[in-house]
C-alpha cells in the first residue's frame, strides 16, 4: 500500500524532502508553501516579510561545498554566490526534477496533529484538513527572531537583523549592532558603509574567520582537515587562523578560549578590516541602555541612534501545540541523526541542523533516508531513545551549551553518519522516480 507524506516548506530542506521521496518511488507528496514560489529564505524581499537574506547576502560555505549531491552549481557561479544566484539555483532544481506540481503553494500549515494510529492530521490556512501517513517537516529554523533582554529602554530605532535589508536607511546615524555571528558582522560591515559610527557589541569571544586561505575557499581547506585525527586537525586550524588573523586582542576583540570547532563558525572577511580602519568599532556587552545611551560591560558609554539586533532565531514550529514538541529555549534536543523524534516514527525533520558547513547537503542526505524509510527498505532503529540521547550528550560535549548550539553539528562527520544509514538498494535519480 502506498504510503503519503506532507513536507512543510519548500525552501532548501523542502526541495531536497520532495526530490528524494519522488527519487525513492513514494508518488503521493503534497509539500505546502506559505510563499508563491520555491526558495523559502533565499526570497529577497526589500520589505519586511518572512526572509532574513539582504539585499548584499553571500552564502557563506562556498558553493563546492553547498550544492546538492546531483545537481551541481553553474560553473560560472562564484566561490560565494549571491542570494539571487542561490534563489535561481533552487528554482533550477525545481524544475530539473519536476517538484512543482507537488508544491500547492501560498498554502500555510495552521496545525500538524498526530492521531492515535501515527497518521497526521494537516490542517491548512484555507480551512481544509487532510489526512498523512509521514509528516517532513522543512519549515527552517531562520524565522523567527530571538530579540535580547535588553537592560533597560532604548529610545531609538531598534530592530532585529532578521528585519535588516539594506544599509540605507542608517546613513549619517550612530549604529550599534549586537552579536558576533555571521548577520551580525554582515550587518556592521554593511551599515559602516554609510553611517557616521558603527559600533558592534560582542559578549562572548568568538572566532572571526576569513572566507579564503591560501586562495581557496576555508571550508574546502577544513574539508580537507577532517581526514586527519581531530587532534591534529584542531592543532592545524588553530595555527591557520593564528597565521591569517594572529590575536584577536589586536583588534580590540576578546581572545577565544575554547576551540574553534566549538562553535559555530563566523566567516567574515571584511569585518576585521573595517576594525582596523576605524569604520567598525568593537564593544563588549551591554550593562545597561538609558534613552539613546547604552553602557557597556567595560564602563565606556555611547549615544547610538538605533540598534540592530543580529541575536539569532528560536527553532519554532508553529504548527505543533507547544506541550507537543516545542523546542524554542532547548540546549538539548534529543532527535536521532538531528531528525528522528523517539517518540514520533512517522515525523521526520529535515534541514533541523546547524552544521559548520552547509545545510543543503544534509538536508539531502536526510531526506534519502528518510525516504527510503517511508518506501520500506529501510527501518527506524529500534533503540532509537537510546541514539538519540547519545547523540544529544555528543553534542552537549563538543559544543558550547547555549541554544545557539542545540542542532549544531561537524559537516563532514555528521554527512557521512547519516550516509552509513542510508540502504545500499536505494534507488539513484531515474531509477524508480
């Protein structure tokens, strides 16, 4: 008998769901889309709306590294295409694999509700309620905002970076941008092009790390790396960027004490030289906002005419009841190989990882799994609490225990993990799709 899948989003992970139930031979998928068009947050809008890409976004895993398994990026693409040569790389995909007319679009998931038999009732934003036999759920974890706790009243423009699109309207203002990941830097760098002052507020240390070294994309050299004991792949990054950056004191930034692979990664050329050209200036955290002053944790004390807020997103799903799965303030999420639930055989999450590296080919990997599941050849593990507990305490053991890590994981070793489950009898493109 035939089995049927609802997969929530047709961004990134969506795509991949729909591409590798239809590759695995399961013909009734229904994916739905909130938007009128496949892409999911690489949709650049100059308003307000449900993306987070701005107007001058660059993927930041280079595209050697980022593509999907079998459709590879156009050669004339650059090592870090833009958001509109990633939008047209995904409609590329959709269309080379013919998922379209599986995608019922500008169609938002209301509810998601289990049964008592592991089907699914979907009910939509037209009213309709339809019934599943697997729910993927590809719904991205960038939507979001998590806005801080800020110590006091800020009375200026604050906004999330979420919100952020293009640098114009901060010219000749005093700007301070809080964070130290990859948004939080794109946003400073970009900001200081047209503002009087631009100040970023960092309260851990974090590494900054550039896009090249020795002329070639970071991550392919880290690629590299991770076919060496971790000792001495660890040994060997620390020395790379000790060579590229040296001490991160020089540039008014704390010294990271902790190793870099312990972290999610910033990568960010352009930041460390807009410090040392006075265009950006570091701060550390904020001790208290009084107005349009904010104090800092060292005592300095600015007048900032807004604030933007590059403080990351919450995993929400707010499609599920929050006494169901809720996961928005985890440290800890016990989801066997980053998607499958112990207690739910028949949901699968795809995409719900941040890996140091790009999402998009785990996404795929994931979904090859997962649809070779749903197709019957192959099986949910029976121990699967035990996996995924393990798998949670791996995770609290190699990365800072802060929500911003709760789906963080290794690229390379978490890729081929998943790729030792995926059955030897799963079909290639063409074969039973």
């Amino acid at each position: 008998m035939s089995k049927s899948v609802c997969v929530i989003g047709a961004g990134c992970s969506g795509l991949a769901a729909v591409k590798n139930l239809l590759q695995a031979g399961v013909r009734e998928v229904v994916c739905f889309e909130r938007n009128d068009r496949v892409g999911g947050n690489w949709i650049y809008t100059a308003g307000a709306s449900h993306s987070s890409v701005c107007e001058t976004t660059h993927i930041i895993s280079s595209k050697k590294m980022s593509e999907f398994l079998d459709f590879p990026m156009p050669d004339d693409y650059p090592d870090y295409p833009s958001h509109r040569q990633v939008l047209a790389y995904f409609e590329a995909y959709a269309q080379h694999f013919s998922l379209l007319p599986y995608i019922q679009f500008n169609t938002e998931v209301a509810q998601a509700e289990k049964l008592h038999d592991e089907r699914w009732a979907i009910t939509l934003s037209t009213g309709e309620t339809r019934l599943f036999d697997y729910l993927f759920v590809a719904n991205g974890h960038h939507s979001v905002p998590r806005m801080p706790e800020l110590p006091g009243h800020f009375a200026g423009e604050l906004l999330h970076a979420h919100d952020y699109k293009q640098n114009v309207p901060f010219a000749g203002k005093r700007v301070l941008v809080i964070g130290a990941g990859n948004s939080a830097c794109d946003c400073a760098v970009e900001i200081s092009r047209v503002a009087e002052f631009t100040a970023i507020s960092i309260r851990r240390p974090q590494y900054i790390v550039p896009k090249f070294f020795m002329g070639k994309p970071t991550d392919t050299f880290n690629d590299t790396l991770n076919r060496l004991p971790r000792f001495l792949s660890n040994a060997l990054r620390q020395l790379s960027l000790r060579i590229q950056v040296g001490d991160y004191r020089n540039y008014g930034l704390e010294q990271p004490d902790f190793p870099v692979t312990s972290a999610h990664p910033t990568l960010n050329s352009e930041l460390l030289y807009r410090i040392r050209h006075g265009r950006v200036h570091p701060r550390r955290g904020i001790q208290a906002i009084d107005g349009y002053t904010v104090t800092f944790a060292d005592g300095k004390h600015e007048v900032f005419d807004a604030i933007v807020a590059a403080t990351g997103y919450k995993i929400a799903f707010p499609f599920f009841r929050k006494d169901f799965i809720c996961y928005e303030d985890a440290v800890r999420i016990p989801l066997y190989l980053r998607m499958m639930h112990p207690e739910h055989p028949t949901l699968f999450f795809i995409g719900l990882a941040q890996p140091q590296g790009c999402i998009w080919p785990l996404s795929d990997v994931q979904s090859k799994l997962a649809a070779n599941i749903v197709a019957g050849r192959a099986q949910v593990p029976a121990n699967l609490i035990a996996l995924a507990n393990q798998e949670a305490d791996e995770i609290a053991r190699e990365f800072l225990h802060v929500p911003r890590h709760a789906v963080e994981v290794h690229f390379r070793p978490f890729f081929n993990k998943i790729s030792r489950n995926i059955p030897a009898n799963a079909p290639a493109w063409g074969a039973d799709s």
